[in-house]
C-alpha cells in the first residue's frame, strides 16, 4: 500500500510539474514577433518595423507618416537612442474578436537617449517629460554620457488571424481614444 501510494504521489507532482512547464505556442508566437519588432527598431531597420504594426493602425496614422516617424526618432543626428534588453512579462491569452485573435502582451525594456547636443533648457524639458511618461524611479540621468537610461514597461495589442504572425498596436493611454478605431472594445477595456 506505502509504494502504490509513493507511485501515485510521484505521477501527480510529475503532472503538476508537466503542467506548469508546457509551454504555450500563442505565447512563443508573439515574443517571437516582438522580438522581430525590436531587433527591427535596433538595426535601424524602419520599413520592417513598421511592417510589424496592425494594418488597421495606419488608418489612424497613416503608414509613410508612421514610418517618418521612426526615422525621426532613431535615425536623428541630435538624439541617439539605443533600445536593448527585451525581457517579456505577462502575455494574455489570445481572444477571438470578429475573426482575429488579440491579446495584450506586457514587455519590458531599456532605452538610453543620449542628447549630448541639446541645451540644458532642452534637457530638463526632455527629463521632465521622460519621467512624466516612464515613472521618476524609472529614468537615471548619466552626466558623464549626457544621457538618460530609461527601464520602459511596455504593453502592446498582438493581433492574428492565424496566431503565428502577430502584428502590433502599441498601447498608452494617452492614445486611447484614437485606438478606438483600431481595436474593439474588448480589448480597449484592458488598457
């Protein structure tokens, strides 16, 4: 009776363990086109990141616009910024919506903007605003670099038809209201 009982207690906590382990397909998907994303953004590759944003965003900005954009930001002269560390948190389960799959997947990185050739008054603007958007305790100044390190929580709306291509909408409040012609309203509820 003592070993049928150490078997059986051996096969459960072999399938809790299992259980716990088994790794989800929607969410291997997802990171892998984040992370397709990002090392697009970071090889200064902007017509593939801008590939990877949900087609439906560019009837709010259009798709050339969006793409001036990101040449802007990380393409600029006056402002290197550096983005690294891609670590991913929680990634909801996929929900079908009028026949594509959305789920809110929550990432995390680091940003170094290095303005060394702005002036001070353009820098305590851009300090000011860096931790109004990423948090106080979330933006370090580096005076001998002339540059911020910034730790960003991110969250973004990945969204499928076939959920192994995953296109993003990436989520801020401010934008919301303007997302409302992107996303249902579902999915708006959760951000």
């Amino acid at each position: 009776m003592k070993i049928k009982s150490l078997v059986l207690l051996f096969i459960l906590l072999s399938l809790m363990t299992f259980a716990q382990t088994k790794v989800n397909p929607d969410d291997v998907a997802i990171k892998k086109s984040l992370t397709y994303f990002s090392n697009s953004i970071i090889s200064k590759k902007i017509d593939q990141a801008v590939n990877c944003i949900y087609p439906k965003f560019f009837t709010v900005v259009p798709k050339d616009q969006m793409t001036q954009m990101l040449n802007m930001t990380y393409n600029n002269p006056f402002m290197k910024i550096e983005v690294g560390n891609l670590n991913f948190g929680n990634i909801e389960k996929p929900e079908l919506i009028s026949g594509e799959y959305f789920s809110i997947a929550n990432y995390y990185l680091t940003m170094k903007f290095n303005m060394g050739s702005v002036n001070d008054e353009m820098k305590k603007q851009l300090s000011t605003m860096l931790a109004k958007r990423y948090g106080q305790n979330n933006v370090k100044y580096l005076p001998k670099e002339g540059a911020y390190l910034i730790n960003a929580a991110m969250k973004a709306c990945a969204v499928s038809k076939d959920r192994k291509s995953w296109k993003f909408v990436f989520l801020e409040k401010e934008y919301k209201t303007q997302l409302v012609k992107v996303l249902p309203k579902k999915v708006l509820d959760k951000i």
